[in-house]
C-alpha cells in the first residue's frame, strides 16, 4: 500500500490527471483563457472532487456493485449542483465566464474515475488525500495552462477578479500585437500539447538519468 | 414544499430507474468468468508475447480454458505458482529461461570480409551477397535483436557483437524471432555452461573464418555424452531436465567456444584477450594433471594386476582417485 | 523511329570504355572452381569423384530436374575437391575444382551438323544437354523456355539485344564481331519454338552492332531488326515485349502467357555452339570495364576462372577498388573478393572507384515522385519503401511489391539516396516466408 | 601500386591457410592449395582492411540528385522574386527575408540539438521554409511576427510529425495561416510600394486607383506631384497602407466603385501585397527554371491555374460587373508563387500524375471560392492547405496502374 504522502503528489505529477491520464479534456481546453478561470475551474473541481471521494468512501460497502455507477452519478451530481449555487452567490462573475462548464463537472472524467478507481477500495482519509492530490494537479495544470494561453494571447496574466477587486498584471505593452490564437481555441491545443510534450521529455529525461 | 418537492422527484426517479435497472440485470446479465480478472491482475502486463498469445488478456482468457500454466515466461516461477493457486491446479516448476546469443565471434576474431553499405539492419544485410561477415553463421551485429528487445537487454561488445545481459532480460523471445542468423537461444537461467557457436560449417571453414568457432572435434561430447552433443558440425549444450553442466567439458574446447559462467564473466569472455591465455593456460594444466592421472591409474593399475598376480587384492584405493581429482579441476 | 516502354531511366552510359575493344580470350585458368549451381533451379548434381582425370567439356555435374542443367569442365585436369566454395551471390556452394593439365583437350563431341537438319526436339536436346542457360543474368535454363505447355501458342520470338545496362558491351562485340553465329542460334531457337515471327531489337546507341545484325539478317523471312530507345530498363523482357509488341506480360506469368519468348545474345551464340558443335557452354563474353580497371577490355572467358584474372587481363585495378560489381552496374551483385569464381550468367566485371561509389547514408522520403516516374512495371516505390522500412507488412498488400523486377530505377533516382530496392528484396522474401508458413499450417491442417 | 598491394595480400592468403592446414591437421594438402578468401582474410585481417571492398545492394550508380540540392534550387529560384520585393518595400522587406530564413535555420537547428536527432539543417528544407513564409507575410511584418511564423513553421508543422518528408501540411503555409488568425491585425497592413511608385510619378496622373486614392486622401498624397517629393514623403512617413487588389475587389466592386490599377502594374508588382506576390514575372521565371530541370512537374501549376481561370472564367461571364475577369485573378494574390512553389511542395502534394491533376484542380477551385463567397479575400493558403489534408486520400486512389493487366488477345486457335 502507497503512503499516504504518495497518495497526495502522484495526481501532482506522476499521474497528473491533465498530462498524464487526459481526463477532463472538455473543461481544460475550454475554460483555460485566462490563469483565473483555470484556476475557479480548478477549485471548482477539486471541490466536487473531495466531497464525492469522501462520499463515495463513506457509503462505499453499501452499494452494491452493479449500480455503483448511478449512485456515484447521483452523489456527484449533488456536489456539482451545490458547488454552482455556491459559485453563483459569492462569484458571480467566474460563474457566468465559467457557464455551461460548471454543471459540466458532473461528467469530467476525473471525477467518476477517481470515484470508481480509488474512493470505491479505500478508507475515508486516502480517498480525501486522493481528492486533494488530483484536485490540486487539476487546478494547478489549468492555471498554468490559462497562464501561458493569457499571456500570450491577450499580454495579461489575471489572478483575481472578484467584483470590483482586479489583481491583474499586463506583461505586454498595449501596442505589441499578442498571438491572438492562443486564447482561441485553436491555442489551447497547441499549448496542450506542448504541455504535453514538455511533460514528456523531463519524464523522458529523468528515466535516461536513472538508467 | 420547496424541500420535499426536490426530494420526492430525486426518489422517484431512482425508484423507477433502479426498477429498470433491475430487470436489465436479470435478463441482460453476462457470466463472466472472475478468474480472468483475476489472472489478468498477477500476470506482468508485459504483453510480450512470450506465451505464444496475444498479449496479457489472451493468455488470460485460455488459461480459463485450460492451457498450459508454464507459458509466462517474464513471469517466472512466482506467477505460476499464483496462476495454479487461482486456476486450482497443480502448479508446475517453471524453470527461469534467458536468451543466449550464441555468437562470440566479434569483428576481432571472426573479422568482415567487406564493408556494408546499406540499412542498418541484420535482416537487410544477409540479403546483399550473404553478409558482410566472413562466417556465414555468425552475428552480423546490426542489432535487430537490440531493435525488438523494449529491456534494453541486448547490447554489444566493441567489436559489433550482440550478447544478453541476463540480469535484464525478461525472457520474452523477441530477439529470437528476430534474428535472421537464428542464433538466439532460450537457455535455461541457471545453467552456466553454453557452447556459443552456431556454425555449422565443417571444422576447417570455421576454423578459417573464425577463431572462437566451433571446429566440431566432438572433445565435449566425448567428455560428456550427458551434456553435449555434436549435430551438423556444430556442438550444442542439452539442455533437458537430467544433464547437468560439467565445467571441464567447457575447459576442453580448444578454440574456446563453451563458455563456463562460473569461471568468467561473459563480457569479459567475449572482449578480454587475457581469458584466452588463460584459457590456454587452464587447458594445459588440466591435460598435465589427466596426464599424471592417466599414469597413476595405470601404475595403480599396473600395481594392482602385480598385486593380484601377487594374489593380494587391493585395487580400491586408486579407483576413488579419479573422480577426485576432476572435482579439483572445476 | 524507335520504340520504347513508359518508365524507366537514362543514367551515363559509360559503354565507350569498352565498347571499341574487339574480344578476347582469356587462357583458361590453372584452376577452375565450377559451381554446381549456375543456374536457376535445382543445383546440378556432382557426376565425378575426386581425383578423377576430365577433359574439357565433360559433365561434370547433372541436371537435377527438369528446371536444371547440367554443368561442364571449362578446362582439362584433375578434380582435386568437391566442396562449398564461394558464390558469386555471396554464400558457399558446393563446387567442383579442377586442375589443369595444360592440354585443354576437348572430350569427344558430335561431327558438325547445320542446324537445318536437325528436328525441333533435337535441338533442344542440345540445348540442354550443353547446360545452356539464359546468359543476361537470370540464369534461367533455356530449355523450359523452350517448352511452352501446349495450351500456349508462341507467335513472336525477340532477341533481346538492347543491353541496356550501363558500362557492358558484350553483346554489342558480339554482334559486331559474330553476327552469323548469334543468327544461326536465333534461327535455331524460332525452330523449335515453331514462332512466325522473329524480332531483334537492338538499342540505338550501337549502330554498328545494328548495322551487322541487319546485313545478317538479309533476307531471312520473318526476321526483323527494331530500333529502340536508348533507356533503361529497355532489356528488361517485359520492356522489350512492350516496346516492341505493344503486349503486356500478364502478372506473375511468363513472356510465354502472352505469346512470346525473349532470348539473349550471347545465349543465341551459346545456343548455335551447342547446336551445330554441340559444345557445352563452358566460356562466354564478359566485359570488363569501369573507372576501376586500367584499360576495359571485352574477354571471353571460362567458367569457373576467379573475377581476378579478368582484372588482371584488363591491365589490372587502376587505383583503389571500391566496389566490384558481377554484372551492370544497375543490378549486378557487388562481391566480396576477386578470388570469386565467374559463372555462366556473369556478363560483366564492374570495378567502381571509391569516388564513384553512392553515398552511404539515406534520408526520408520526401516523396518527390521520381521513383513513380521511372518505375517501369508502373509500382509506388516510395510508399513500398517506406512501409518496408518500418516493416508494416500488412499495409504493403495491394501495392504489389512482388512484381516487383528490382531494376533499380527508383533507387537510382532517389534524391533521398534510399536503398528501395534492398527494402523491396527484403519484402519479397518476407512475403515468401509467409507464404510458407501459411502452406506448412495449410498441410498441418489437412493431415 | 594498389594493385601490387593487393597480389601480396592475395599471395599471404595461401601461405596463411597452409598454417591454418598444419594447425588442425586435417586433410593439409587440400587446405594449403585452398586460395578460397576465407583464409585470406581471418588471418590476415590487418592487411586485408585496407583492401576490403564495399557491398551494397544493386543499384551501384545514382542520379546524383540531392534532397539539399533541389531544396537549394527552389530556394535559388525564389531569390529574385524576393529581391524584387527589396527593391519595391525596402528594408522592411529586407528584415522580413533575413528574419524568416534565418529564424527558421536556427530554430530547426535548436530543435535537432535537442532532440537530438540527426542535424539535417543544411538540407535546405529549414531555409526553403523560412524564405517561403517570408513571402507570404506583408513587408511591415514584425520581428516577433516572423519568428513566431518560422517557430510554427518549423516545429509545429514539421518537426512535431517527424521532420522532412513526414509534415502531412505545408510548413510555410501552416505559418502564414496560424500568423494570420494569430496575428489578425498586422497580417492585413499592406504597404504601398512607394520606392517603385517614386520612381514613376506619371502612374499618379496616368491613372487613378482606388487603394492609391486611399492613400492619398489620407497623407496628401496626390498633391506629391514629382518624383522628388514622391522620395521625401516616402522617407517621412513610416509605413502607408492600403487594400490589396483582391480585398478592393472583394469590397469596393460589390458596392460598383473604385478601380484598379493595369495588369501590367500586377505584372511588375505596383501593387500593395506580400512580398512574394508583388512580382508575377521573376516568380515565372524561377517557376520556369524548376520545370525545365524538372524539378516540378507540370500537372499541379497548369491544373491550379485552370481551375482558377475555369471559376474566375465562368463567373465573370455571368456577371462582369461584379466578377473579376481571370486574369486579374491569375495576377493578383498568391496564385503564381502558391501554384508553383506551394503546392508544388514533394511533401504534402500527391505524387501520381493524376492525384497531381486532382490537387490542382481543387486547390485552383477552392481558391476561387474563398475569394469570391468566402470571408477571406485571399484564398491560396487555405485551398492549398486544404487539399494538402486531401492529399492522402486522393494518393490513395490514384495509384499508376500497374504494368501487367492490359488484356492480351491470344491469336486465332489454329
């Protein structure tokens, strides 16, 4: 049995759910225009995320196996609604850029995965460390994905912006011209994919070292 | 209201699915058999194909159907053992096989009649005008083997020959599919005595082209019929249950072809030319100390007729020297 | 006018190196290694013991099935071994070695006959009996040629006297030199094929070789000369038949599914020697030539003497050899030593200098389409390459690599240097072990 | 002398054996007399090396044609276009060829360092990409512009499929649209070519053209009577822009206003556009140089070009007022250097004759369509990338047929 220490980095980096499992492409692709929706995104997920895997540990010897999906369904399903009306009452603005992809949470992969792949087989405490471990690597993947596709496509790199509070650092002058592509979706793909690939050589990399 | 209304549809709803799910389980179901998953939880997701199917799950699903258990070889005798535990079998003994490239001739001492030009492959080069190398049966040394081999298990001496770091090798056959000189074998991993020669040239061809090849002068087989045989020009190691590995046997090949992992390190034996002095060395002291052997039976021999003759009988004691002395000389 | 085939190539020909010096002959070797596989088909059997005293010409081994010929002493002596010896192709075979005895005395042969006397069978009787194979480079023994199956009627008999290849002008000298002779052999041939017509196509870049096969020809009824286009592969036999016939050999058949048999000059002049002498065929015309070589010379030659004493008779290696190739240079088989032993279908002794060589490394694809262009059996050479680099066998099916003639057109014109057709031969034995397998599990079942 | 080598090399090969012979002993008479190689060259092996022949697999003789050298050629080939497009812009067009082509050398260079693959950069192909984008991109592009379009040129394009011959888009195109949506504003700045205008006033009274009418209503240009204060207007302002012919076309025709300048004009390049469309005649003659060493053949420009005359013929005929007639759309635009350098490209073009065909025509149509019906007023690197995307299926179904299947009759049974 993994550490409970284990159990926390892996969904940082060696199984990031983003880079390494391609769960929840759908939300990383879309909302990622900016480092602050990646990152509401992100919190949001990892919200649902942690109460589901405590849930779904908690109740895990009462369900019975061949409907184990709908209930999971069902539990998740709950924490996406009162996760929306949460965000809708305190942060409004993140929750109409956000939109459709927040009740979309209920299909991420990630979530029904980590339900069914770990909450379902483990006590409540490592089901939680799980929740946190893949949450942050989600919310930190996306805010870095958000991050760069900002930057490079609208010269800013937002960090809040919460009613008339508006951290945001401009790190292009107004005149150069960003790459408007990248905040396209088009951008996010390729920077997916250097993601992607950049994750690769350092594993690549280290592996090579190692031997 | 505003409460219970959520509530009852939420109930509803699962009720009436939860109904349909049911009747979908009774007449939906499928019998799976769980031993599949089961065996597909111990077996080493190698997928290697050692087996002779396809992948991890195929072997899984006739293995259910009644297989033979000993087909894992990356396993080994572990996996067995689990397999017969789940499958309720008898488990049975899975001897622990890695591959042999059964080549020493490196370019140094069976040299390239020509320089290749072409694609770097074995498979590619044997096609233009048989191959670069002199000896017709030995490793050409492109690494086709080291292509399929996802272990890293195949490497190469200096002088562009192919050998099998046995520590890594997952026994998977790969390499000897891949081969086009055929000259990868699966041997068993405890044996430690291999003739590494393939030729089966007449003795004086592969003299000629070759200096660690097999002359098939029959010394090994004449010293241990158990354990050698000598087929087509080319001496080869039984391996079958039974035989056993005789380190003089290895000590007598002249040119050096049987490789005795107790003695030397395969590496070196291949690249150091200091083992083949001491090889020469070895040999000689074992021919002096069978000589003097030799002339002690047949003194003892001698001793005991004139004894007998003398009508004394004591001929024992010089019968239990022999099999001493050749322990002496492993 | 002349007549070509859609396709193929035009590298330098390089003929002038040779192709002003008159023939030959080379004095038979001290020592003669003659292969018992010289030929397409079964290997001869040995029919002499060691030690054993034969005269020139004697059998020395004998045919080993229909598609096999037998094979003769080149020289008179002593058999001193039977044993493998080096192949042209690379490998070691099992020969015959003679020692001379410096009398080069004939055994006994027939009187002399004119070919006009005798029956079709009889002539090809000959044929075979003197080892006869086909003399461009595929070996095959002319006698199955010569026997069509008796559903298949043979309307058209083509001397193939193109020698497209680069750098070879053996068949042009003998042409020039012994028009009569590859005549009386092409007559003989269209005899016992029973063919209404016969055509000689020559490429027109040998006006002389052209000019004595027409004066040859005379007035022979049926018998014609045909220009063709100078470009390679214009000797290949289903080029020839295309540009001549305008008929396409059917695939994976024979010249024979479409009405037509295609024999080679020098096997025409082989053929007349066996008929009218009958002489076995036991020495041919061999170019010697390339950058390589001090002074090209064209030589008759025995079988069986090394490729060395041919360099040595053109004055000897001029510079560093790089590559000495047995045949043209755009599908001969390099070799590994001159100490090889020539055999009958051995036309040519290339010797390339190291600057002369191709360089080794080759790039992607980059699909440029020259490959395409040049291929005259009209195959994708470019997606056939690149699938066989990768060994994706199951993809190569449908692009027919196995009709493949290996011509080497493509490869030559590949700007990315890409060794196609090694890839290919690499494919099409892949593909036969496959079909062997397939017909071993076939036979495994219906036991 | 290396021919003497050689017989002593060959003379210590039977001398050698006969060692060998005595050493196992077995049959040595045989064994000395032996000259087969083996003996030669196992015991010998120092002086044999020198010696050794190379094997190879026939063919022995190559055409000597390089992939760096046609990649040079074409490269060879665009260079006076591209000068003429110095002369007419200036140094801004300057910048853009130099920071193009070598942007694009370094970074293919950086990328087979570090991936370390084998460095093939002096192949051309790095080179050829660069100076192809660079004459896509209008002459004010920027330093960033053009080295984030030799980066997507390069490594998205190319090297991320597997580098030369595996990149199923062309790379310069690929860089020109990603720069365009990238990069929406500066990519549709299109300069005057005052330097060339400068130098021939009388265009200004000889003619009236609507983006020069732009331009003048803008700066008081028109009022620049001469040459001279053509010159030192041209030195005083940074940059002056106007429409393109096609997106005047496209724009100012619909609404029935505005006129344009003479074919001769597009001829020479008197005209706002990228740098490598402003010079139809120095295009042909370089386009003229490859097909007449064959480096290019001619099914994919003649096919393009008819499928542009076809549509551009066809609508113009309907409605003259509103269509462009073909020749106007044969000049203007990318159309000559895309129908024989772009689609041209080995790579992401079919290589049978007629996939050729079939690609021109479509990449010709589909041209035809963007500028006429689409949102774009240019269209030859959408439809080229386009077929490019096509190209695989249609290599697919136009495979040559092969030697062997036409039906031969078999003469009258007698």
């Amino acid at each position: 049995m993994s550490k409970s220490s284990n159990i926390l980095s892996r969904g940082l980096w060696k199984e990031n759910p983003v880079l390494v499992l391609l769960l929840g492409m759908c939300p990383t692709l879309a909302v990622t225009t900016s480092a602050y929706n990646g990152l509401g995104m992100g919190v949001a997920t990892l919200a649902v995320l942690l109460g589901s895997n405590i849930f779904v540990s908690l109740i895990r010897s009462l369900i019975p196996k061949k409907v184990r999906i709908p209930c999971y369904i069902v539990v998740i399903a709950t924490f996406v609604t009162l996760v929306d009306m949460i965000l809708e009452a305190f942060v409004n603005n993140l929750h109409s850029s956000l939109g459709l992809f927040i009740p979309l949470i209920v299909v991420n992969c990630i979530i029904l995965g980590r339900a069914e792949a770990f909450a379902s087989k483990n006590t409540l405490g490592r089901s939680a460390l799980d929740a946190v471990g893949m949450g942050l690597g989600f919310t930190l993947t996306l805010f870095a994905l958000g991050s760069v596709r900002e930057i490079l496509g609208n010269g800013t790199w937002t960090l809040l912006q919460y009613q008339e509070i508006l951290i945001q650092l401009r790190l292009l002058s107004k005149s150069t011209d960003p790459i408007l592509v990248m905040i396209l979706p088009p951008g996010a793909f390729i920077a997916l994919g250097f993601f992607i690939a950049g994750m690769n050589a350092i594993v690549a990399r280290k592996k090579s070292k190692a031997a | 209201m505003s409460l219970i209304l959520p509530i009852l549809v939420l109930s509803g709803i699962g009720a009436v699915m939860g109904a349909g799910l049911a009747v979908a389980a009774k007449f939906l179901s499928v019998e799976e058999d769980p031993r599949v998953e089961a065996l597909m939880e111990i077996l080493p997701s190698a997928n290697c194909g050692a087996c002779g199917y396809p992948g991890c799950s195929g072997y899984a699903k006739e293995l259910v159907a009644g297989v033979d258990i000993g087909l894992c070889s990356p396993g080994g005798s572990d996996t067995v053992a689990k397999i017969a535990d789940i499958l309720g079998v008898e488990a049975v003994a899975l001897v622990p096989k890695v591959a042999l490239v059964r080549c020493a001739g490196g370019r140094n001492l069976a040299p390239d009649r020509s320089i290749y030009v072409g694609p770097s492959s074995c498979k590619a080069a044997v096609l233009v005008g048989a191959g670069p190398k002199e000896c017709r049966w030995g490793c050409v040394g492109l690494g086709d083997c080291a292509e399929v081999c996802e272990d890293d298990a195949v490497d190469f001496t200096e002088d562009g020959l192919a050998f099998v770091r046995a520590d890594l090798c997952i026994a998977c056959a790969r390499c000897v599919k891949a081969c086009p000189r055929d000259l990868i074998q699966m041997v068993p991993a405890d044996r430690k005595v291999h003739v590494l020669c393939s030729s089966q040239d007449p003795g004086k061809n592969t003299k000629a082209v070759c200096q660690v090849g097999c002359i098939a002068c029959k010394l090994c087989a004449r010293r241990d019929k158990a354990s050698f045989v000598v087929e087509n020009n080319s001496a080869s190691v039984l391996y079958e249950e039974g035989s056993k590995d005789t380190p003089v046997a290895a000590l007598v090949c002249t040119p050096g072809a049987i490789w005795d992992a107790n003695e030397d390190d395969l590496v070196s034996w291949l690249t150091d030319p200091a083992r083949r002095e001491a090889l020469k060395e070895r040999q000689a002291e074992l021919k002096a100390r069978e000589r003097a052997e030799r002339a002690a039976k047949k003194k003892a021999a001698a001793a005991a007729k004139k004894a007998k003759a003398d009508k004394a009988d004591e001929s024992g004691p010089a019968e239990p020297a022999e099999p001493g002395t050749q322990k002496g000389g492993q | 006018m002349s007549v070509s085939f859609k396709g193929g190539i035009h590298p330098d020909y390089e003929k002038e190196l040779s192709s002003g010096a008159a023939i030959e002959d080379l004095p038979p070797p001290e020592r003669a290694v003659v292969h018992l596989s010289q030929h397409i088909g079964a290997p001869a059997k040995a029919a002499v013991k060691k030690k054993q005293q034969v005269q020139k010409g004697e059998v020395l081994g004998e045919a080993a099935g229909f598609v096999s010929v037998p094979v003769h002493a080149p020289i008179s002596g002593k058999v001193v071994e039977i044993a493998l010896h080096l192949h042209p192709f690379g490998s070691l075979q099992e020969a015959v070695v003679i020692e001379s005895d410096g009398e080069d005395q004939w055994c006994e042969l027939p009187p002399e006959t004119r070919p006009e006397s005798l029956s079709a069978d009889e002539i090809k009787d000959r044929i075979r009996d003197a080892g006869i194979v086909g003399l461009g480079g595929a070996a095959f023994p002319t006698h199955v040629k010569l026997s069509p199956p008796p559903d298949k009627t043979i309307d058209t008999i083509l001397l193939n006297a193109a020698e497209c290849e680069p750098y070879l002008t053996a068949d042009d000298r003998l042409m020039q030199e012994e028009p009569e002779r590859v005549l009386s052999g092409f007559l003989a041939l269209r005899k016992v094929l029973g063919a209404k017509d016969a055509v000689i196509g020559i490429e027109e870049n040998k006006p002389e070789a052209m000019g004595a096969m027409e004066k040859a020809v005379g007035k022979v009824d049926g018998v014609r000369v045909a220009r063709l286009h100078v470009k390679y592969p214009q000797g290949g036999e289903k080029q020839l038949i295309d540009a001549i016939l305008g008929r396409e050999v059917p695939t994976g058949g024979l010249p024979m599914d479409c009405g037509v048999v295609v024999q080679n000059v020098a096997t025409c002049a082989a053929v007349d020697d066996a008929v009218r002498f009958g002489r076995p065929l036991i020495s041919r015309v061999t170019t010697v030539t390339g950058q390589g070589v001090a002074s090209p010379v064209n030589l008759r030659g025995r079988v069986g003497t090394p490729v060395q004493a041919f360099i040595d008779a053109a004055g000897g290696f001029r510079g560093n050899p790089g590559r000495v190739v047995l045949g043209g240079p755009m599908m001969g088989g390099a070799i590994h030593t001159t100490d090889t032993p020539v055999i009958k279908s051995t036309g040519g002794v290339l010797v390339l200098t190291p600057e002369e060589l191709p360089p080794a490394e080759f790039d992607a694809c980059i699909r440029c389409g020259r490959c395409v262009r040049a291929c005259p059996i009209h195959l994708c050479p470019n997606e056939m390459g690149n699938y066989c680099e990768v060994e994706m066998w199951d993809q190569l099916e449908g692009l027919n690599v196995g009709d493949c003639i290996e011509c080497g057109c493509c490869a030559f014109s590949c700007p990315a240097n890409r060794p196609l057709v090694q890839f290919f031969r690499y494919a099409k034995l892949w593909i036969r072990q496959q079909a062997a397998l397939a017909k071993a599990a076939q036979s495994q079942d219906d036991n | 002398m290396a021919a003497e080598d050689k017989e002593t090399s060959k003379n210590a090969g039977p001398g050698a054996a006969s060692d060998a012979g005595k050493r196992t002993a077995t049959d040595s008479p045989v064994e000395a007399t032996a000259d087969s190689p083996e003996e030669a060259t196992a015991d010998s092996p120092e002086e044999a090396a020198p010696q050794m022949l190379t094997v190879a697999s026939s063919p022995h003789v190559r055409s000597g044609e390089s992939t760096s050298r046609i990649m040079w050629t074409v490269f060879a080939c665009l260079l006076p276009a591209a000068g003429w497009s110095v002369y007419l812009f200036g140094m801004k067009a300057a910048i853009v060829l130099a920071t193009c082509t070598g942007g694009a050398v370094v970074i293919e260079s950086l990328v087979q360092y570090f991936t370390r693959g084998r460095t093939s950069v002096q192949d051309g192909s790095a080179a050829l990409t660069g100076l192809l984008l660079a004459l896509t991109l209008p002459p004010g592009a920027s330093v960033v512009i053009c080295l984030v379009g030799a980066f997507v040129g390069v490594v998205v394009a190319k090297a991320v499929f597997g580098g030369l011959g595996h990149n199923p888009f062309n790379p310069a195109l690929t860089a020109r649209v990603f720069l365009l949506i990238a990069f929406p504003g500066p990519m549709t700045r299109w300069p005057i070519p005052l330097q060339a205008l400068a130098d021939k006033p009388q265009k200004l009274y000889g003619q009236s053209t609507s983006w020069l009418d732009a331009a003048g209503r803008s700066l008081d240009f028109a009022n620049a009577k001469t040459g001279a204060a053509l010159h030192s207007l041209a030195a005083k302002v940074d940059v002056i822009t106007a429409a393109t012919p096609l997106a005047v076309a496209k724009e100012h025709w619909k609404r029935g206003t505005g006129e344009l300048t003479t074919y001769s004009d597009y001829f020479v390049g008197s005209m706002p556009g990228s740098l490598g469309e402003v010079s139809v005649i120095l295009l042909l003659l370089g386009a003229a140089v490859l097909l007449i060493r064959g480096y290019i053949s001619w099914h994919i420009p003649v096919s393009f070009l008819l499928g542009v005359i076809v549509m551009a013929g066809l609508t113009h005929l309907a409605n003259p007022t509103r269509y462009m007639d073909p020749i106007f759309h044969l000049l203007t635009g990318g159309v000559i250097i895309g129908a024989f350098f772009m689609a041209t490209d080995y790579v992401t073009s079919p290589t049978y004759p007629l996939g050729m065909v079939i690609f021109g025509l479509g990449c010709g149509l589909l041209t035809m369509i963007i500028r006429l019906w689409g949102g774009f007023p240019e269209g030859v690197s959408f439809a080229i990338l386009i077929m490019n995307a096509c190209t695989p299926i249609i290599e697919r179904y136009t495979r040559p047929t092969r030697y062997g299947l036409k039906p031969w009759a078999e003469p009258e049974a007698s």
